[in-house]
C-alpha cells in the first residue's frame, strides 16, 4: 500500500503542477482574479490525475468500464475539490495580502488538505477491483 500511495502522491504533483500551472498563467493573462481559473485548470487537472491512476497507480485493479470509472473518479474528484475549494478560499480569505497575489500558495495548503479524501474514494470506491 506504501508504493500505492507513494504512487498516488507523484500522480498528485504532476495534478497541481498542471493544475497550478493553468491557474497562474491565467491569473497572470486574465483579469478574472484568483477564483475564476480555477474552473478551467481543475477540470484539466481531473482528466490528466484519473488517466495516470488509472495507467499507473491502480493499474493492477480491474475497475470497470473506463466511462463509468471517470464518472467515480469525478465524483470523489468533487468531493476533495469541494475540501480543495474550500481551504483554497478560506486561505484566501484569511491571508488576502500573502495569497491573492500569490493563489499557488493557497492551492498547495488545499491541495495537501484534500489529498487524503482523494486517495481513500480513489482506492475504495473509483478502483476497486470489479472483476
């Protein structure tokens, strides 16, 4: 289970690496603050983290239909982006002179946060070996 984990965690920095990067070039082009990005770079980030789980970390897992496995996937997604989303925002919030014009900072706290909701529904429910 270690290497699973350990696994899952590359799989996650190459998430917020795509994740973070779509946020700060955006952030940085656009006027849409430090929320608005996010609806674009999380979405990018899910398909990029469930593709590389699936090849690689939970490759030994007979886990079902690919659709109905990204459908699970995005579903636990949801659930440890509503815990990211939250942190992200209350870090925000709470620090508005260090995080607004740093928001990377504020995603590496809720993405660090939402890490074990995301690994626990991923191996419990998304890749559970349905064979």
């Amino acid at each position: 289970m270690l290497r699973q984990v350990l696994k899952f965690g590359a799989v996650g920095g190459i998430g917020f690496v795509v994740d973070g990067g779509i946020l700060t070039v955006l952030h940085a082009v656009t006027d849409w603050g430090a929320l608005w990005p996010r609806v674009i770079s999380f979405p990018v980030a899910l398909s990029v983290t469930w593709y590389l789980n699936r090849i690689w970390t939970f490759s030994d897992r007979k886990s079902g239909r690919k659709a109905a496995e990204y459908t699970r996937y995005a579903i636990v997604q949801g659930s440890g982006i509503a815990v990211n989303f939250g942190v992200y925002a209350a870090c925000l919030w709470a620090w508005p002179n260090i995080m607004q014009p740093r928001p990377i900072l504020a995603l590496a706290i809720a993405s660090a946060v939402a890490m074990f909701v995301n690994y626990f529904g991923a191996r419990l429910w998304v890749f559970m070996d349905r064979a």
